[in-house]
C-alpha cells in the first residue's frame, strides 16, 4: 500500500490554499495570524468568491494581509475598518467584504467605528485577532490585556485600578441589534481550527444573505509579545486567556 492511500484529506494541513500566493510572511514564528489568514483564503476559495471578496486590511501586525491573500484589498487608516468596509459594501452590495484587525485596531482606536458599523447591523464581516498585547510597536498594553499581565506600558502587570480591566468587546457588540453573528474561536488545535474554518464560512454566509453584521473573534497568541516560545505561548493562552475570554458563540441569529 502505498503512503498517500492512508492519508486522510484533513490530515493534509500543510497543503497552501490556492488564493495564497508565495510571499513570505512577515509573522514571528508561532503566531496565530498565518493559520487564521490560510482560513479565511480557504473560506472564500471554496465559496467560489474570489472575484467578489474585498478585504480591509488595518494598521498593526496584519497591514501586510494584502500581500498574501489575493483578492481585492483596500488599507484603511488607523481604526477605521469597519467605517471603511461599510462605505465598500453600500457602494457594492454584491461584494463580500471583511475587515481584517487586531485588539488594538478594532478595541481602542476604533472602537467608536466598531460600535456604530455594528449597531447598525452593515452586512460585513469582522475578523478580530485578539493576542491581548499591541504586538507590532513594541508589546504595549492592550484594552485586552489580562488583570496582572505584564506588558512593556505595564511592566508590573496590568493594575485595574489604574488601568481598567480587561475590554470583552465582543460581549459589548453581541448586545446590539445589528449584529447576527459574534463568536470566539482560536486556532490552537486542529479541532479549534475545524470550527473556526466553519464558523469563518458562516459568517461570510450571513453577509451575503444581508442577514447583518459577523464577528469572528480568535483569541491568539503573541509569542514575541508574551517572550515565550510558540509552545509555552498556545499552554499559556489556554490556562490564562480562556477564562477570561471563554470560547464559544456569544450571539448566534439563526
């Protein structure tokens, strides 16, 4: 028998994703950011959407999104994705559109974007990258930064009294109207990405069906930003940042 009769089509995760193409990524190694692009590639390839998708890329890790995806792209200012992606989708209905974010993109400077683009239920989605750190600028406090840990603006761990607690943006904007879809996912075990992937293709399911406004949150690592190796990264996200950003569906509109 030969080797490739025994392997099973979900065993092969190495295999690229046709709307990828051969640049080579700028992400530190261990980071969640490349499993999560190679998801949202599969997800539009497999719709059959790649002349229709037009992603937003931010300011933060995944400026460079549009150098490995190949679709249409647009890059917005600082924070305003979801301000962006909402003038895209009424100019074209027919598109499917997506912003592309990190915490601090989406949960500090833009949050005043998100809020509103999602109270009024736009018919985009919201992919959020949430590592708990600003990991590009140098590893600075997030508004998602855990009570106690420690970041380059909080070397002594985040103290709430000072600095608030920890921003659960997603259980905010599951709260209002205009959104269908807000669910947690993380990309840390093949099992966590098999539901990731489904729930990715659910929310770009219910943009096109104009049903309203889809977050997809990963809750992620940052193994540059934690000083940690990829493995204690994913251990340390499990035994810390579950807790406080349990995974799961906030809000599921059927």
């Amino acid at each position: 028998m030969e080797v490739n009769e025994i392997i099973k089509p979900e065993n092969l995760v190495y295999t690229k994703p046709r709307l990828m193409n051969d640049n080579p990524m700028h992400y530190c190694p261990g980071c969640s950011h490349g499993v999560v692009h190679k998801l949202v590639a599969e997800v539009i390839d497999e719709m059959g959407m790649e002349e229709q998708t037009i992603g937003i890329s931010p300011v933060g890790c995944a400026v460079f999104a549009y150098n490995y995806i190949d679709i249409d792209w647009q890059e917005a200012a600082h924070g305003r994705a979801t301000a962006l992606a909402t003038a895209v989708k009424r100019l074209n209905p027919s598109k499917m559109v997506f912003t592309y974010q990190g915490d601090g993109d989406l949960a500090a400077i833009g949050t005043c974007e998100t809020i509103h683009a999602c109270n009024r239920g736009e018919n985009i989605v919201i992919v959020f990258i949430n590592n708990a750190i600003y990991g590009m600028t140098g590893g600075q406090m997030a508004p998602t930064t855990l009570e106690g840990m420690k970041t380059s603006t909080c070397p002594y761990g985040r103290n709430v009294e000072l600095n608030g607690y920890p921003l659960k943006i997603s259980n905010l904007l599951a709260q209002l109207e205009g959104t269908c879809l807000v669910t947690r996912q993380a990309v840390h075990t093949p099992a966590a990405v098999r539901k990731a992937k489904k729930m990715l293709r659910k929310a770009f399911e219910n943009s096109m069906a104009g049903k309203g406004t889809s977050v997809v949150e990963f809750v992620s690592t940052c193994a540059s930003g934690w000083k940690m190796t990829p493995d204690q990264a994913n251990k340390w996200m499990e035994e810390n940042m579950f807790s406080m950003y349990p995974l799961g569906d906030l809000k599921n509109v059927e």
